[in-house]
C-alpha cells in the first residue's frame, strides 16, 4: 500500500482501533473516579472548615453550570460568589481548587495506567501502539521479514536524558502523595478487596489527600543540584531498575510470537543519562564538587541496586552442576579466602565464605561478586569524605572494587553459559537473565551524566589563556584565527595551559570543571554539550580544554543550536568540522548534534521554529552522509506543551524521515519523569512507546515530503515568522500590554528551580528567559506565543487559493499534523473570555484597550483557519480527541474560579505598589490566617494582608499550572 | 455457665464453629492445589527424566491404592515396583517423593495461610480463635467488663525466642524456594489474574519447582550460630518488623468494636528474643565473639530497618504546622548543623538539611534523627572492624549515636504530641504510630539475646578459682558449703578473681563469655539461662561471676530443671533462694524460670514429664507467690511432635489455671519459625493466638482440676514411668532392637544444626541425645517414646473401674485432653505395618524376633485404651481433626514409598559393614549417577554404589521427617 491512497477517516497509520467503545469506557471510569477523589477531598475540607465547604460545593456547581451553559448570568453569579470572599477564605478556597485539580491529574494518570494495564489484559483496543502490535504490523502489513526486524532491534537503543524541570510545581513531596494515591486507587480498582481491604483502601487515600492538603504547598526554597539528582534517582529505584527486564522479556515474547529468537544479551534498547549536577548553564550551583557529588552518589545507587540483585540470586542459585570453568572459578574464590584465614579478625563481613561449600559453586562466586560490590561501595564511600580523592583513581588502585562492569559482566555469563550447559536453561533464563540486562543497561553508573555550558564561557576561558601567554586575545580574534589557533594547539604536543594562569571565578569554574571531570571514571559521563553554540570553533575549543586538562578519553562534544540563526548556520559548522581531517579522525564516525526548542519558539514564533527545526535535522544528517558520519539527534523536549510537547512517540514518528536510525536521544523532564516513570505501568508504556516508534521510523520510515509541500511550509513560516515579530517586536504597545495583563512581574516570587531567576525588568523582551514567556500567557488562558502569526501564514495561503493542498498536508503529513493537532490543543486550552477578564481588570492604560481585542481577531481568525484546514467542525472533534476533551472539560470547573480569584489578587497587588496605601484596603473584620502569621514568624517584613493576597496569587498560578498541563 | 455442664459432643470451649462445610471446603481446596503442585513437579520431573517419571506415575497410583485398600496384594505390588529400580534410579525416586512432599506441606500452609484470609475475609467460621472474636466472647459470654480487658491487654506480654533448630532438614535455600511458590500459589489463588498473569504465576511456580529439583537437598556443611543468627533476622525483615504494627491496629480495632480506646503507646504485647549466637550448651561455636558480632548484627538490623522507617516518615510529615516546642527543636538541628558550616567538607551525606527549610519542622527534626541513625550504624560497622573495641563504650562516647531508644522515643512523641495538637490527628495515628510502636517493640536492638551454658560449667570455673587461691575445690564442697561461700562472696566487696589466673580453654571460655557480656549494650541481652540446673548454688554461682566480671546492670538468671528430679527439686531450690534476703532483694520481685521437655521424654516416658512438668509450674508458681514474687515460666517448646508440639494457643490454654499472669515466654525453634513468620497472614496468625490464648488463662482460667483427677494422674504418671523403664531400661533386649530396627546408627550422617553429634557407640540409652532418640523412632512411624507406658497407665486405672472418671477428665480437663489429643495424633502418624516390615528386613539377631511383637501388642492395647477414653470410634474421628485427617492421608502416598526404600538402603549398607564386599552387591549394569560423580570429587573415599545408598538413605530420613511432621 503507498503512502497515498485516501483512506475516509482519521490520520495515517492510526488503525481504526480507537473504537467509541473504548473512548466511553476511559471516560466512564474517569469520571468515576474524579468523583471519588473530589468528595474525597471535600470531606476532609468539610472537617477542617465546615462553613467554608459549604460554600466551596456551591462555587463548584456555579462554576460547573457556568463551563456548560457559557452564559453571562451564570460567570456573574460565579464572580459575585468568589468576591464575597474574605482574604483568608479565598486563601483556602484557591488551595482547595488548586488540590482539585492535582487529584483530578492523579485521576487522569491512574485512567492511563489502568487503560494500559486493560490493554494489556487486551480488555480496551488500546489507542496507541505496543510493541507487540507493532511487531506484527509491521510484518504482515509492511511485509517485513521478522530476520530484520530482531537485527533492527538489537541495533536500536533509545537515549532518555532526565533533566531537572524549571517549572516544576508541585513539590516532592506532594507529587509523592499523589504518588501514593495512585497507588491506592490501582488497588482499589484491580484487585478482589473485602469490604475491609476496600475501605482501608478508601481510608488510605482519605489520609494520604488530607497529608497532601496540610502541607503547605508552596515550595520556600530553592532545591539543590544535588537534591534534584537524588529525586531523580528514585525512579530508578522505584521503577526503571525493575522495570527495564520485565519490559525486554515481554519484547521477547513479541518476537517468539513472530518466530524469531529472544534479543541477544548485548542488545540495549535503552540508555540513560541524567542533567541533575551536570548542567552548568546559567546555573552557578553546579560546580566541579557538585558534579562529582551526583556521580558518586549515581554510582552508590548503581552498586546498592546490583547487590540486591546478587542476594537475590544467590539464594536461587543453590545447584550444585556446572561446568569445569566455573567450579575452577569457585575453588579460586574458596582458596583465595581460605588463604586470608589467617587475618581472619579484621575484616568482619566477608567471613561466611570460609564455610561455603564447593558444591554450590553458583553461590560460592556470587558471594565474591557480592563482597567486591561491597567493596566498591566502600571506596566510593571512601571518596565521599575525602573530597580531595581522584575517584577514578581510587577506584583503579583498589583490586577489589570494580572499575565497570567488564569483569562483573564476564562472570555473571559465566554463571549463565554454566546454568545453560548444564541443563538448567529455564533458571538461566529467569532471574539471572535480568540481572546480565540490568548490568548491560546500567553497569555501575546507573546513569550517564551529561555535561552543560554556555559556549562563551569557553572563549573566555581560552582568551584568559591567549592574553596571558601574550599570543594577543582570542575574544578579538575572527573565525578563521581561532580555528588556525585550535587546530595547532589540537595536532601540536606542546602544552598550553600555563600552571599559574591568574584566573577570574568564571574562568576558574570552567578549567575546574575539566580537571574534575579527568579525576571521574569516565563510564559515569556522557556527552559535553555546548548550549548556544554557533561556529565550528565553539566545538574544537571544548576539544582543547579536554586535552589541556588530560581528559582520557575525550567525552563526545554535542553542539546544541538554540537559535533560529544557530539552527540555520549549523550545517555550515558541522561541514567544516566533518571537512577537517584531524577532527574527522577524532570523533571516527559518529557525531550528535542537540537541537532545542526553547528559546527559539521567543523570536521567531512556533511555526518558523518547528520548520527551522524540521529543515535542520534534514542538513545535518545529509552532512553526516556525505562524510560517511552516523549522525544521532538529541531532542530537547518540553514539559508543557508550550515547548512542543507532543506525545512521545508522535513526536518520534513527526520527524524527518530518514532521520532517525535506529538510535535517538530525549530529554525527559521533572514532571514528564513523575508521569513516564512514577508508575510501573506508565514506565512499561513509556518504554513501549519509544521502542516502537522508533523501530517504525528506522524501518519504515514515511515518504519525503513533495517539493510543492516544503515549499508551501517554508513560505508559511516566512510569513508567520514575520507577522510575529510584527506584533511583538514592532509593536510599542505590546510590552506594556503583557506587563499589565498576564502576572509575568509577579512571577519572580515563585522560586522554582535551583536556576537563580534574573533580576525583573521593564526592558524589553529579549531579556525574558522562555519559561516566564510561556508561562505568563499560559496563566491567561491565551498562549499567544504559540499561535501568534500562524493564522497570517494560514490566510496567505488559502489567500493563494491552497487551501486543497493545506488540507491535503494536513491529512498525509505527518509532520504538519502533529504541529497542528498541538496548535488546536492549545485552542482548546484558550479560553478568550478569561482574556477579556483580565484585560477589563488589569489593562488600565488608555493607549493599549484597542490592542487586547485585536489580539482576541487575531486569536479567533486562526482559530477558524486552522479549523478549516483540518476539517474539524469544532475543537478536538475527531474521535482520537474525544477523550482529551473530556479531561480538559471535567478540569475547566476547577481552574475558572482560580483566574477570577487570580486577577483579583493582581488588581490588589498592583494598587498597593502604585502606591495605595495598604490599610485601606485591608477589610474591617480581618484577621490574618494562622498561616500567615506562622509564615511571618520567618521574619517576612510584609503586611500579613499583603503576604495573604501573594500566597493566594502563588497558589492559584500553580493551580492553573497543574489545570493545564497535559498529562500522558 | 459452669464447667460441669455436660454438653453432647466436642470440647470445652470450642464453639461449634467448625462447620462441617469449612471443613469440606478447606479439603476441597487443599486437594486442588496438591494435584497441581504435583502436577507441576511430574511435568519437571519428565522434562529430565522421560521414562522414570512413568515408572513414578505408577508407583504413586500403586501407593495410592495401597493407601487406601490396605491389602497385601496391593502391597506387595508397590515393593515389587520399587525394589525393580535400579540404585540411581532409586536415589532420583526417593529425591522426587521427598520433593513431592515438601511441596504438599507448601500446599498446607498455603491453605492454612488461605483459610486465614478467608476467615479474615470471615467467610469461613474460623476454627481457632481470633482476638477479635476472643475479645468479644470474653464481654457476653464470660460477662467481663471491656475496662479490664483494656487494661489487661496493656500489661500484658508475650515473648517469643527464636531458637535454631538442631534437625532443620530442609536447607535455607530450599525453604526459600518454598516461600516463593506458597507466594505465587496466594498470588494465583487470591488476585484477579489475566490469563496471561495466570500464566506467568503458574510459570513462576514451576521454575521455583525446577529450582528446588535441581538443589542438592542434602546439606553438605554445618552452618555457622552466625549463619543461624542471619536466617533467624530475616523473619523481621520479611514479617514481623512491618507485621506487628498492623497487628496492633486490628487489636486497636478490636477494642473499638467493644467500645474501648486503642492501646496506649507503652503497652507492649510482644516482646522478641534469640538464642542464636547467646546458646553456647554443647556448642562449642559460640564462642564470646560470636555472641558480639550475632550482637551487633542485630543491632545494624534495627537501625537499618528504622532507616526506611523514619525516611517514609519525611515525605509524609511534611506539615507546617507544629507546637512551638517542637520548632524550637527544629531550629536547634538546624542552627547546629548551621554552626558546623564552616568544616562542611569532610562529612558528606547529611549536608542537605542545611537548605531544609523552618516551616517544615518534622522533616528537619526527623532527618537528624536518620542522621543520627547513620552514624549509629557507623560506630556499629567500627565496632566490627576492631574486635578489641568495648561496643557499649563506643556507643555511649559516641553523642551522635543512640545508645538506646529513650532519646529516639521522646523525639518521635514530641512529634506525635505536636501532630494532636495541630488538629492532625488523623496523620499524626496513621504511619507515625506504627513507627513508634516499632520503636517501643525493636527498640535498637531488634531482638534480645539470651545466653545459655550448662551449670556444670560455671562449677568448674569457680573451682579453677578456689583451688588456684588455696580455698580448697569448690567441686567437692557440698550444697552448703558452696552456699555459704557464694553468699559471702556475693555480700562481700573483696575481688575473687585472680588477674593472672591459670585456665584451661573450657574455663577461659566461660570466664571470657562473662567478660565480654560486660561490653556489649545491655539492653541487647535477654536472660542468661542455665541448662541443667539442679541447685540454688547454680543460680548464685552465675550472679557471682557476673558481679567478678563487672557486669551492670546484670542480667536475670533463668535456671532451666530438664530432668525428673531436677523438676521434682526446683521448688526447694527456688524457696532457698527467695529465702535468702540478699538474692530476695536482688531479683526485686521478678524471677523467670526455665521448664524443658526435651531430656524429660527419654527417661521417663510422656505422660510422666507432662504431669511432672505440669506440677512443677504450679508449685513454682506457689512458691513465687509465698515471697510475693511475679513468676514468669519460660516454656521451651519443641518443633516435631516428638517433643510435645501442641498447637500454640492449646499449649498456652493446657497450662495449669492461674500459671500465666499476663506474661508467658514461649521459644520458637527452626522450621517453626517458617510456618509461623513465613507469611504476613500466618505471622498475623500467630500473634493473634497467642495474644488470644494469654488473654484467656489471665482474665478467664479454667477451674482448678479436683483432687481426685490430680491423684489418678499421679498414679498413671508412676505407673507409665515404671512401664516405660521396665522396656527401655531393664529390658536387655531393647538397646540391641533399637539399634537394629531403627537407622540410629546412620543418623550420625546427616549434618544437621551447628552442634557437633556425639560419637557413635553401642553403649547404652544414656549416652544418646534426645532428637536422635526421637528422630529415629519416628523414620519406623512408631514413635515409640510418645506412648510407650501409657497403656500400661491407663489399663491399671481402668481395671481399678476408674473408665468414667478418665472419660470425665478426657472430656473437661483441657491438660488432659491436650495430652490425649497429641497421643491420639501420634497414634495416626504410626504405621504400624512398616514397623513390621522395618523388622522383618532389619532385626536379624534370633534373640529378638518376639520383642517387635510384644511392643506391637503394646501399641494396639494402648492405642485401644486410648479412644476408649476418649469416646472415638476411631483415630481422628472427631470434627475438629477432619481436616488433619485428611492431611495425613494426602501425605501417605508418598511416605509409604521412601519406608520402602529406606529399609533396602539399611539392609544393603548393613551387609557392607557386615563385611559383605561391595562388588558382589554391585548390579551388573552398574555405572554411577553423575551426581554420585560430582560428590566424588570432594575427595570422598567411598565406592561410589555406597557413596549413592547413603545419599538415598538421607534423603528418605529427610522425606519422611518433613512427611511426618505437622504444619499449622
């Protein structure tokens, strides 16, 4: 079947499988569940504040009848409702919607979770695919031989990066409750429970709701580099560990069930790699002593992990056949310890070995696995009080500790060949194939860590260098002098770094860095990834610093192009880079290049980015042809959706074609990992999806695109690129509207993320980092920078009367869908009546009232533009959008009395620092909540009411935040 | 209602619950899963041995219809079919059967552990008492105010130690394995399970099958006290550590259902204690330095396992909400760690409450108190490094460690109190509770050890020591002398001990034990028990040599009567020392004494030691009582039947009215520690009966017996003492018989329990130790000194017209039922025609043909006599023993065969030591099993046909004792 025959219906490759069936499952049980958590939570509210919760019922219904009816008479009986609020009510009352809606997210990821689990019963056609469906898709549709697609498989490996997320909300310890909830409502729906089990079930959750809604959810400071390592490490922990070999086993089931044989243990189809402790950008807490920190704590955890294991298997493991080879191995390990009989007393722990017998040669060995990991926790233990230790080093010195995985590998196969060839093929395969995978995916580093910094830091460092040893300064210097300069210095023996180069703090930083990361085992690292990069020599001078301070080996350098004009100079940068032979010789046939999202959906708006994105991926892997280079993309993703969320594997499958080969790289980020691999289930499906996708996309990738349609897409992004910058560059008005209606100047209060937020300003925009920029329209309920200029691009060319062909991209473009199945997500999420709110509210100077309603034009015209184009009647009509659009309608009563409440808080605080004097503002009757004075006692210096009036605007950002954010 | 009511049939007590349905039920339902564990296992076994599994297929059926036609014919075609085998085949057959029934006594604990649930689930009348119930019946039925069962339940105790059984056939690993499959039979049998789970469940449970058929289930080396210790912590790892919490709550719910408030966080219903490591009678393995590393491990258990604990407890208490003292201690922790800024580098792993911020005061108190923990378990680790360093000092140098669990308790209230008070009840009782329960159980010590050595030994020390200082040999000074000597040592100030004392190694043990019991944390030592106690100066001579080697404070001394005239003499000895103002003074009202079966069953016959047992407990009782002193009775209590092994609860209900005063020490030995902790559900289980059971005889004992019951089981205990000894004693016939019939002599082979076996000898009875004695007599199933000289004892008072009043006494007296119900189970465990087969092939000698048939007529007489007194038709013709009925004839199949070959393998060893020489025995077609290969090349000297009989001759004992032995 080619690509182009029009199929009625529903967009390519989906199979019809979405039945209306299942649509009105999920949602049937959604809503049961929102039910339960939401009486839930009114019931403990109720015992805590028995009038208020009255009052919240009805402010509930109201806003129900409101999201239903849409009808004046009923938003002013809401607002009437939420103004006759004291201060300290509306206090709790925002607290209450905004726990509303974190108990209806846990709702929508418990339905995930139990959506999966019934497909895997097989009870639900499930919406999107497994790698079980895949397999045979695409064997008797795609008339692939099984033969290639296990050898795909065993080349295949995804790269998933967790990286810290700036906006993360909700704090740790909350997103455990909710964690804890989830759990509880599994239990609750998938296990046979007596009355008793179901209410201590229900009392379970009752408890963990009532923790959750005691805890003050506002984050009061900042978590550290090494904080956000350790919150990382728990899915691994908790899930990823366990996770990884029950989900191969079930790859090898889908292979059995095409004929083909189970994957070989040297295949890795996944590869992990963390930011937390790594990423220097813009990020002053990160130093050397941090890094080193993260990358011993990963490797305790790595060892920790793996002993557990090794216990486990050395109770299975009781057989006493096996081969010659390995009984030698266990008299070795017997005549070793009886040998160390005579200094028996010191060292305590490892004595049982003495009286182990020959024939249990299996345990025999694993107790010495076990004693050297034992070992191997104790150096690194060791290096965690001497801060001064080359852990490399200290690792190396000691015969007993592990230096990786290689020895630790070569005995487990042992283990394995000798369970296999003595008849005992099916205890080979149960637990101890788990552990030779877990050992293949993690070693005994768990994770690799990625190194980030700003490609300036580098040319300061070198020109500190340059202007010292007088060779002039390397700042000044163009192109063509640096990279003569690096390529000497690269193919010179001389050295360069001078012993007693007077250094700044910056510059300090930066060599530091280098010299910490040659004292670290380097299977802890990854790659070293220069964000901002835009020459060749922003590359070779990473290079340099690597040899300078003896890096052995050199970590890969990823160059990561951020900017629309990086994005398009990127091919450049890498030709000259590939055309160098010295450098070619170096990174002997592989290279990753990094493309980002985030700042460059600020300048040139969300079209011309995703194109720029699209048409660079395509440049860099053709340049990676030329020469012969296999090029692996690494993919920064964002959080919400903002930043191009797009579901896992759409995301994949929106691609180039041909651009993906059988490896990738994404980031995950802070909440994404809480969603992907809070649960078991959610990780399996994670796992699944990524698997499949990219399998689909190595080997059968979609058609190129036709000429006419590239042509079309980069005149839209010209066009829309344009309008954009037409509003919010040229337009004098526009700064001063965004200031007055979205909280963006509030925003600093929030502290979230271990990144210091720069100072406030009334400069202009391109001071603004994304986050705040995505962030403040977000609170608004109008996205602007998502689709603001689309529907120009949009009306030019149906203008151009290409509306058939529009359409036609839409329907057989996978790309152009995905783009646009965001875009009408976040039409969806809009709400441009919240925008007149808080335009009539907040936007007081004359000169800017006209320019709100052009806005809301501009909004609706691309509404309806983008509606025709995919021939949608109305938002999210498609069945594959039915069930998204339950949940953004069961969550809409939550957040509607959050921005009503939110703006009032705006108007207040805006008034007092226009100089309004506070007490006259302050009703008669108030009292501050106990809140308020338990937070003043911290020496706060604010009026309680103004400290009151700030946590609600908190409270109710966050709230929205969680309202809107999309979750699986 | 009063205890004379006759009422038609069953028991005092038991109410009719058993239901004749649950009966069928629960036999419905163990039928089910023993077919398919053996399905499971045959399917194994096929899978390595194609043609012999038909050959078991028709040995099981031929067993089978053996079983249940008794006939000869039928018989004699199952020996036949066995005695055709060829010697591997036969060592593969006997292993099969043995596997098959360790995995039927897997299906009977699933079930038992099932029928709890169920009964929890309260679908079956259950039929032993919960508390619940127990609680309830106690209000309407006893007519008891609820206040006093609070309040008894608040002081009262039940302690469990944990004692390594010295014939655990089963090996650990294998144990475990059994563990996994009865969690994949709960799993398969209680979870609603896709078929594709179903699967992997049943997949589960035949690769854990697999794994046990391919252990070699003869324990190849004795384990180490510390190996014992270690297996003993794992049950509070797996069980009793997160158990007992939970079983407070269901008590705290209990006590609601009647109205009352839960348990005061001082109560403390079970208290745990551990002889392995601490017991040092006969085994010369403990030495002082396994009694401190078996210490300190416990010690890192419990620090460990409160770890997790308080970590939980920070994500949970993440409130900011707190009373004003509890802030202040949260800004002291962080002001400290503050303080210590300045040296931040060395001390690594706490830094992170530096950035904890005040208005999460529990999280900050609670990560000092892991900090503190942290740096416990590090002084424990020093501790184990430096076998020199006094672990009680380094503990109390150290102000970062906890010695003990005072400073950790007030913390944890300072929480739970602040919790209250801000309104969080709810939270404050949900995981904070528990944790403080463990706290108040575990403390930081986990279990406390008891010490055990023999009497005899101390002797010898204090004569080492009198005879060095020219005082003359303490060993050959009367009762008197050493009285006297002891007193004034004990009042006086003068030091006895020399310094530079000569010792042998026996003296220098005991004197090094004592010294070292005075550096380790007192509260990790239980009681110090002396086995084989005869006098008072026993007693004292412990308390004198604590107070040489400075122990303080001291441990209580527990002296432990074994034999008839030590039981018969404890009341004197007790009264001399309760006389005696100093030790009166000393014990403070609180003295605990030890009654031992073992020993008693050898030389005085059952019913002898059990009324001599039950006389002695009373006047211990009386005398305690005289001085006013609290007597604890520490019942060892046996695992086989052998040694009295009644059902928990009935044993603490067969006690003599008004012995058990709210507390009661009971040990638990090896495999009892399996069934009984194995599981949540039995662990539950347990503490429930007991709890139950100690209630009862505290608040509600039964009547006293009359006089006239007391004398007639005077006269029977006389009489079957002398009926007992006239056989076993003065028969000359008997020690030739014993050694002839039974595999006495070839037992010394199995390496069982870390005591060293006595050399073989054909000397007489005395030499042997009780569980050979027993063990033996069980592999015939003639259990000959259970019964032997009940008959006589019965018919003396029958002749004398006295068969009412035995039936009064069978039918209300619950000792006497106890004891009877026990025999009658023995007597269904019999076969009396094995005996007779055993003596056929075995006892040669013409002398003694006749003695088999005297003791068989004895069996008959008494087992006649028996339900005569008892009103039963038949063996186990009661209700209530329906379901053990059917258990035993589950198991009977498979025993019949390993009698068999058991008999073949004495009879072919017998002729080889005969001097018959092997080759003529050799079969022609001879060749080696490939394990008899394996266990050669250990350097074994035997040909290897014998080398494989003596493996088939264990692995029989094995089979038929874990057949015979009786689970839940």
């Amino acid at each position: 079947m080619s690509l182009m025959s029009p199929s009625p219906s529903g967009a390519m490759g989906q199979n019809l499988g979405i039945s209306s069936y299942a649509i009105e499952v999920n949602q049937a049980l959604l809503k049961e569940d929102d039910d339960l958590l939401r009486q839930t939570f009114l019931s403990v509210f109720r015992q805590h504040h028995p009038q208020l919760a009255n009052k919240v019922d009805v402010i509930f219904a109201l806003a129900q009848a409101w999201c239903m009816s849409e009808s004046d008479s009923d938003f002013e009986m809401l607002e009437k409702r939420l103004d006759a609020l004291t201060p300290d009510e509306s206090i709790l009352v925002s607290s209450a919607f905004s726990q509303l809606l974190n108990l209806h997210n846990v709702t929508e990821e418990s339905i995930t979770a139990r959506v999966e689990k019934a497909a895997r019963l097989g009870e639900v056609e499930q919406a999107t695919r497994s790698t079980n469906k895949s397999l045979q898709r695409l064997v008797n549709v795609k008339g692939l031989k099984p033969e290639d697609i296990h050898s795909a498989l065993c080349k295949q490996t995804v790269g998933l990066v967790f990286t810290a997320h700036p906006t993360q909300a909700t704090r740790q310890s909350l997103l455990k409750k909710y964690g804890e909830i989830r759990h509880a409502m599994d239990r609750l729906h998938n296990t046979r429970l007596s009355n008793y089990e179901r209410l201590e079930c229900l009392d379970e959750i009752r408890s963990q709701v009532q923790g959750a809604w005691r805890t003050d959810e506002i984050r009061r400071r900042k978590p550290s580099p090494q904080d956000e390592s350790r919150e990382g490490l728990t899915y691994f922990h908790e899930t990823i560990y366990s996770g990884l070999p029950v989900f191969l086993r079930r790859i090898d089931t889908a292979l059995k069930n095409i004929g083909q044989p189970m994957l070989p243990l040297n295949a890795k189809l996944f590869s992990f790699g963390a930011w937390m402790g790594g990423d220097r950008d813009g990020n002053p807490f990160v130093t050397p002593d941090t890094t080193r920190d993260v990358v011993i704590g990963a490797r305790l955890s790595a060892a920790t992990l793996l002993t557990e294991q090794v216990e486990k298997l050395m109770y299975e493991l009781s057989m006493w056949r096996a081969t010659p080879e390995l009984k030698a191995r266990a008299q070795q390990v017997q005549a070793r310890h009886a040998a160390e009989g005579e200094f028996l007393e010191t060292k305590k722990n490892t004595y049982d070995v003495v009286f182990m017998s020959i024939n249990e040669p299996y345990r025999l060995v694993l107790s010495d696995v076990r004693a050297r990991l034992q070992r191997t926790k104790d150096v690194l233990h060791h290096c965690l009080e001497h801060a001064s230790v080359n852990v490399a080093e200290a690792l190396e010195a000691d015969p007993e500790a592990y230096r990786d995985e290689t020895e630790l590998l070569a005995t487990l196969h042992m283990c394995y060949d000798s369970l296999i060839s003595s008849g005992d093929i099916h205890i080979a395969n149960s637990h101890l194939l788990d552990v030779l995978r877990q050992v293949r995916t993690f070693g005994l580093y768990l994770c690799k860590l990625d190194i980030r910094q700003e490609s300036v830091k580098h040319t300061e460092a070198i020109d500190a260098i340059t202007s010292y040893l007088g060779l002039g300064s390397y700042k000044e210097w163009n192109e063509e002098q640096r990279m003569e300069f690096l390529l000497n210095e690269l193919t010179g023996k001389r050295p360069l770094l001078p012993p007693d180069l007077p250094m700044t703090p910056e510059v300090a930083d930066v060599i530091g860095t280098f010299r910490m990361l040659a004292q670290l085992p380097n299977d802890s690292l990854g790659a070293y990834i220069i964000s901002m990069s835009h020459t060749a020599s922003d590359v070779l001078a990473v290079v340099l610093m690597q040899k300078e301070c003896g890096m052995t080996p050199m970590l890969q350098v990823v160059p990561l192009f951020e900017t629309l004009d990086d994005l398009n100079y990127a091919e450049t940068a890498m030709r000259q880079l590939f055309a160098n032979p010295w450098y070619f010789a170096h990174i002997n046939g592989q290279q990753e290049c990094m493309i980002g999202y985030s700042d460059s959906g600020k300048d040139a708006g969300r079209l011309a980015a995703a194109w720029g994105l699209y048409e660079v991926q395509e440049r860099l892997t053709q340049v990676a042809d030329e020469f012969g280079v296999h090029m692996t993309l690494f993919h920064g993703r964002g959080g919400t959706v903002g930043r191009g969320g797009a579901p896992a594997h759409l995301a994949v499958l929106s691609q180039p074609p041909g651009t993906i080969r059988g490896t990738i790289r994404v980031t995950v980020q802070g909440e994404v990992m809480e969603q992907q691999f809070g649960e078991q289930e959610s990780a399996f499906h994670t796992m699944d999806l990524y698997t499949s996708a990219v399998l689909e996309a190595t080997l059968a990738p979609t058609e190129q695109p036709p000429k006419e349609w590239r042509q079309t897409m980069a005149d839209m992004a010209r066009t829309s690129c344009d309008a954009y910058r037409a509003v919010v560059r040229e337009d004098s008005r526009f700064v001063n509207f965004f200031h007055s209606i979205t909280p963006v100047n509030e925003l600093g209060r929030m502290n979230i993320g271990s990144r210091p937020a720069k100072r406030r300003s009334h400069g202009s925009i391109d001071t603004l980092r994304a986050i705040p920029w995505i962030f403040a329209w977000t609170q608004v309920r109008f996205h602007l920078p998502v689709w603001l200029g689309v529907g120009e691009a949009l009306n030019s060319m149906i203008d151009a009367g290409k509306l058939e062909l529009l359409q036609d991209m839409f329907t057989n473009w996978m790309f152009f869908r995905v783009t646009f199945d965001m875009l009408e997500m976040v039409f969806a999420k809009a709400d441009p009546r919240v925008v007149k709110m808080y335009e009539k509210a907040l936007v007081v100077e004359p000169g800017l009232h006209g320019f709100g309603d052009e806005l809301l034009t501009k909004f609706h015209d691309t509404e309806q533009s983008m509606l025709t184009v995919m021939k949608h009647s109305r938002l999210l009509s498609s069945s594959s959008t039915a069930f998204l659009q339950q949940k953004l309608q069961l969550r809409a009563p939550y957040v509607a009395p959050l921005n009503i409440l939110q703006v009032s808080c705006l108007k207040t605080l805006r008034a007092i620092e226009a100089g309004k004097n506070v007490d006259e503002l302050v009703p008669a009757d108030y009292k501050p909540s106990e809140k308020a004075l338990a937070l003043m006692s911290r020496g706060a210096s604010k009026h309680p009411f103004v400290a009151g009036i700030e946590d609600t605007l908190i409270i109710t950002m966050k709230g929205i935040a969680s309202g809107l954010k999309n979750t699986g």
